[in-house]
C-alpha cells in the first residue's frame, strides 16, 4: 500500500519520480505528489492532486514545470483523512524546513498531535503523516543536533509502522530515510540514488539496491548512501543485484498485465521447479532443498507444520495442507495471519511455520513470522522478492521465480508458490519413507510437466473469453469443489470478485444442503470444480442438485471425464495431472474467465478500486 519514490542526481527529478510512481500503481492509491528542491532559489516546489496519477502528470506537465535535481514523489492509500488534495503526500513543516512523505500507520498519532500542538505547530490536513514530519522538524529546531539526532528521537517517540522519505532545507540534495516494518529499498546509480517502496519503480535506472533494516536510518547524497542504527552510529551494508530486468516489469504487447502475467505462469513453474530439481534427466531429476538450509534430518523429525499467509497464498496454505498431509502424513495447520496471532496459537514440538507472501512484507504475515520466533519455532518463508524482509527474517527462504507481478490481482506469484508447496511435499515425504523412489520419480515427472500443461490449458482461453462475455451481467457466482478442489474453488471465487466486481463465493461441495442451496435461483452461475477422481462422483451429484434449482453449470475437469457433460451447461477441460498438482491446471481457466468477465465490464483490471498489491498496514 502507497508508493514511494525518492531522486537525487545531476538530472531533472520531476520526470524520474513520476515514472517511478507510474510503475508503483499497482500498490494501490487514491492521490498523489511529489516535492522538488530547486538549486536556483532553494526553495522546495509541492505539487499534489486526488485520484490518478495522470493528474498529477498533466498538473506538471509531466514533471517538466517542476525544476530540482533532488525530489520525492508520493501514492497514498487513505487510512487517516479522505482521498484528497490536502491529505496528499507530500507533507511540510509551516516554515518548509522538513518535507517528507511516509507509507504505514502511526498509532500515537492523536498524542503526538496533541504535544506538537502545545508548541504553536498547526495542522492543515487529517493524516498522520503531516504528524510525523513536524515531529522530525519539532527535534530538529529544539537540540540543533542535524537530521540524524531530529529522526533519531522522532523513531523513538513513534509507535507504529513507518517508511519515511524526508529533505531538510539545510541539507539541499539530500534524502534521508527510516524504517520501522514498512518497506523501502535504497538504490546505487552512477552520481545519483533513488528511494523506493519496490523494485520496479527504479528497475529502468539500476539494479543495485541496499535493504534498509528496521530501525535503520540512511543518508542519500548524489555520490553516497550512509547508514545509521537507532543510535545514530554509522553502519556499514553490503548492497544486492536485482535479477529481474526491465522488460519483465512492462507489459509485452499485452492489453493488461494481468493477461501477461497469466500467460507468463509456464515461465514462473519452470524457473521455480528449476532452482530446486538437480542431477540428469527428467527421469532422473531430484529435489534439492539443502541450499537454503532444510535437510533432510530436518524433515525427518518434523511432527506439524503451521501454514500462515493472507489472501491468495492463504489459498496455497489451504491446498498445501490437502498435499502435505496426504504426502507426507505430517499434520497441517492453516491460518489467516490477520488472526493467527490473536488465537494464542499453541505450537507443538518439532514444528515448524511456513509463511507465504509475495512481496515478503504483508505486514500480518510478517507479524505472525516474528511471534513464530518469539516462541522459539523456525519459520520457513515462501517469498518472490529477494532480501524482503520475509525472507531477511526467516530461518529458511524459498524463493519462488516468478518475476516482477505487478497487476493487483495475483497470477503467476500464485500458481509459483504452489510450486514451492509441491516441492517440499515431495522431498519431505521421500526422506521420511512415504514414497519410495519410484513413487517420488513419478511425482517430480508430474511437476516438470506442468509447465507445458499449463500453456496447453491456456491455449482454450477464446472459449473462456465468449463464456465470460455470456456472463458480464451476473450478480452472483459460486464456485464448489471438495478436497483440493475446494481450495481451488477459493482462488477461483477470490480472482472474480476482486477484479470484477461481482459477488462471488466459494463453498466446500458437501455443505450445500447446510443452507447455501437456498441462494441458487434461476441462472444463476455455479462453478464446479472436479479434478479429485475420488470425489468426482459426489461433486457432480451436488452439481445436479444445483442445477435442478435452476443454477447454470459450468464444469471445470480432466480431459476423460465426459459424462460431466450430461450435467454441466458449459465444461472446460484441463490436461490430466497427478491430482494433487491439478490445482496449477484448474486455478488457470478460473484466471482467464474473471480477467475476461471484468474487461467486459469495462474495469480496471490491473487496479481494481479499494485494493493494494501490498498490504503493508494491518
């Protein structure tokens, strides 16, 4: 959630910022804005605007009526104060000294207001941002110590998640950056750095980046980047290259990315699967999960795994628990990480906690991580971006290769997590004597097929897109299936209704006499998903009981299962699998009908209303 961008350099700045906030749209914001040192008359110019960011560009034209080679730029997601021009980042201090923009939530807000006014400081906005930035201007005036003293004793005052970006009067040309939970990356140019919320905002300048850590300060000069602990000593960093490259963070020719990134999910299975599968051939290949630290004694000795996560990659939880347990007989426990701390979760011996986020800094996941390791259990992070702090926090990191995402809306980060699930399962139930060596050689064939399947699934999307188009109008969808199917269901329900609009659900087949029949009426759109040969019969029994009620059928199975036809409207077939991967095949028709149903509901696809791609703020 929000954006920020940071430059500084001998180029013009404006240009630079709004490119780089034009690439972080993704995040989700409702206005926008950015502040611009100008060498000539030292002063700092501030431009902001409500709702996209095309009026921010069209208020500067395009960055070139805003002179400065030193700058910060600003998306806001609204948590306190509405969407509005005033409430807009960037934020100044009365007399200009301190200007800054800030992504998280700061809780004390309402005392700090308090104390800031008792010394003559007035407010001109309802965000807890304008706060913070008279709180660093408050400590710099009143000890004269610098930036490092003023922000310094700020972080210590603060309670809550902060990213801050911030430029002093007497500091021209310089960016001065904290962290506490919320995500920012430093990045190295050639006689210019930048700031940013995510990599892609400043993957077209460079590819080397420092991670700040929390309760770290830094310093940006045009040359320079220093560190500073919350003692306000300096520290030294190691900075990272950044694989991706520029053309993965555009869109190819496709009219959205969400339509590239579900046609780039061959890719992403394939670079996961490869990173993890070594020796000869196919045939042959074994998995390897030693490079990040889990051995095979490890696995061995495991007696329940916890599977903590939000949204989407919750759904991978779901469908994990369906494959580890069945795999690997080890008991799996599934949480929301918004709830998982507030049940008191009691952790058996011999655990351990997989977390699974994209960005690897949803802040609930993140909070569930550190609990996890208060209490003494080793957390393995299912990540996608390099250093996140997931994955600088968790005992062991498996990456997923997915690549840049950067529609809301979660694809191919999706459908590579379920890929490191599969991983795991498999290696850990052959070293813990589940599966023999046959059974394992077959199951890794299984996987290295999936790339191929998954282009062959995609390859019916005309049919899916007239389908889609049939059902631009509905009201509501539901989406049934038992076992795996079920979980897949969830993903299916949660893709429709984030991007669409429509009111969508997803229900476990078996409970529908226990109230859920009651909502089918005439038409109404009824998604099976039938890819678990050992529950087919049940699901296609539920799927006669909906449509005796009216409901219109559509049927999502293997190629072989003809006889759902005497049942369904409309069957979409998927290449056979090993039914414990059909997640992977079955999750893509389900992609292609929301993208193709909100396209012909004239949506935002990319950026739905009220979402973010990050959710960094409890």
């Amino acid at each position: 959630m929000c954006g920020i961008v940071g430059f500084t350099g001998s180029r013009q700045a404006a240009p630079i910022l709004l490119q780089g906030l034009k690439r972080l749209e993704y995040r989700g914001y409702d206005s926008a804005g950015i502040a611009v040192f100008n060498e000539t008359d030292r002063q700092t110019a501030l431009v902001k605007s409500k709702g996209r960011l095309n009026r921010l560009m069209e208020k500067t034209d395009n960055g070139t009526s805003v002179p400065g080679c030193c700058g910060i730029g600003h998306t806001r997601w609204a948590t306190h104060g509405e969407p509005s021009e005033t409430n807009a980042h960037p934020h100044m201090s009365d007399d200009g000294n301190v200007v800054g923009v800030h992504n998280g939530i700061i809780e004390n807000y309402q005392e700090l207001r308090d104390k800031l006014t008792r010394h003559d400081y007035r407010f001109h906005s309802q965000t807890d941002t304008e706060i913070v930035i008279k709180l660093v201007d408050y400590y710099y005036k009143k000890y004269g110590l610098g930036p490092v003293d003023a922000i310094n004793r700020t972080m210590v005052r603060v309670r809550g998640s902060y990213a801050l970006a911030l430029m002093f009067k007497d500091y021209p040309g310089e960016i001065w950056v904290a962290r506490k939970d919320s995500p920012i990356i430093l990045g190295v140019g050639n006689g210019e750095n930048y700031v940013a919320s995510d990599v892609p905002a400043i993957l077209s300048y460079t590819h080397t980046v420092y991670y700040i850590e929390n309760l770290e300060m830094a310093r940006l000069t045009t040359d320079k980047i220093t560190f500073y602990n919350l003692d306000g000593d300096e520290i030294s960093k190691e900075p990272s290259e950044i694989e991706w490259d520029v053309e993965s963070a555009e869109k190819g020719g496709f009219e959205h990315f969400m339509l590239k990134e579900i046609h780039e999910q061959p890719k992403a299975v394939r670079d996961t699967l490869m990173r993890y599968l070594v020796s000869g051939d196919e045939e042959k290949k074994q998995i390897s999960l030693q490079e990040i630290g889990l051995t095979d004694e490890f696995l061995q000795g495991l007696d329940r795994i916890y599977i903590v996560a939000c949204g989407s990659a919750y759904h991978v939880g779901v469908i994990g628990k369906y494959v580890l347990e069945d795999l690997t007989d080890i008991p799996v426990d599934v949480d929301l990480a918004s709830e998982f701390r507030y049940r008191n979760p009691k952790f058996a011996k011999n655990s351990l906690v997989i977390v699974i986020s994209q960005s690897g800094e949803t802040a609930d996941t993140l909070a569930a991580l550190r609990l996890s390791k208060e209490k003494g259990i080793p957390v393995l992070g299912i990540v996608n971006v390099i250093g996140s702090s997931i994955a600088r926090e968790s005992d062991y990191c498996l990456y997923t290769y997915a690549g840049p995402e950067i529609s809301v809306a979660t694809t191919k980060a999706y459908s590579s997590q379920l890929i490191a699930i599969y991983l795991l399962a498999v290696r850990a139930a052959f070293v813990r004597g589940q599966i023999g060596e046959s059974a394992c050689s077959e199951l890794i064939g299984s996987l290295c097929e999936l790339p191929d399947k998954i282009e062959r699934t995609l390859q019916d999307k005309e049919r899916i897109q007239w389908f889609a188009s049939k059902y631009a109008s509905a009201k509501d969808v539901f989406f049934i299936g038992r076992g795996i199917d079920y979980g897949i269901s969830l993903e299916g329900s949660l893709k429709l209704k984030e991007i669409s609009y429509i009111h969508s659900e997803a229900y476990a087949a078996g409970e529908l006499k226990h109230g859920t029949i009651s909502l089918i009426e005439e038409g109404t759109l009824v998604v099976g998903l039938l890819t678990q040969p050992n529950l087919y019969e049940k699901t296609i029994s539920n799927l006669v009981e909906v449509g005796s009620r009216g409901g219109y059928l559509m049927g999502v199975t293997p190629y072989g299962n003809y006889s759902i036809e005497d049942t369904a409207d409309f069957t979409v077939y998927i290449p056979k699998t090993d039914p414990h991967f059909a997640t992977s095949l079955a999750i893509v028709p389900l992609q292609l009908m929301a993208y193709y149903l909100s396209v012909a509901r004239g949506l935002d696809v990319d950026k739905p209303r009220n979402l973010a791609k990050s959710v960094t703020v409890e």
